[in-house]
C-alpha cells in the first residue's frame, strides 16, 4: 500500500452497505513539509513587488501561495520575518555564485 494512502470507509447511499476502501487524497491536502517555506517565500516576493512590503497582505501572500493565512505562521512569524527570510535567502544565493565565480 502507499504510504499516502489512507483506508477509510465510503458509503454511496443510505441503504448501501459500508465498504472499506483506500483511495490517494485529494493532492492539495499532501503537505510539502520542506518545499512550503519557499513556496511561501516565492509568493511573499511576488506580492512584495507587486503591492509593495507596507501593503503586502498576508491574506494576499496566502493566496498567491494558493495555502491558508495561517499556515505561513507555521513556518514564519509574520511580515517582517517573511523579508528577513528572503534577504538572507537572496544574499545566500549571491555568495554562493562570487564564490563559485571568485573561488
């Protein structure tokens, strides 16, 4: 059996008798443990340049991501953390192509 599927019973009609069956969830409920953090960074980058930092929206962020408000506050504490992430995600990019180039 897959690992990500899950049995569960399924009742077609009220006089149908219960079955079990196992069946893959829906794709979007798969949570992306280490790929959502830059998922969400994309998007915050996207409404950044878009509306500007003071009226980015976290709502705005979520929906770009296509997630919930509140799962960017499991991975980041809020607005300000978001730009934090993406500055040092950026200076880390631009490090590591001097030192590819330079070293």
């Amino acid at each position: 059996m897959n690992s990500n599927c899950k049995p569960h019973t399924v009742r077609t009609k009220a006089s149908d008798a219960v079955e079990n069956v196992t069946t893959t969830p829906p794709r979007r409920w798969y949570r992306r443990k280490r790929a959502r953090p830059g998922e969400i960074l994309d998007a915050a980058l996207v409404i950044f340049q878009k509306n500007g930092y003071s009226a980015a929206r976290m709502e705005d962020i979520a929906a770009q991501a296509d997630i919930t408000k509140g799962t960017i506050y499991l991975y980041f504490t809020g607005k300000e953390d978001l730009l934090k992430a993406l500055i040092n995600q950026r200076i880390g990019r631009l490090v590591r192509v001097r030192l590819r180039n330079h070293g």
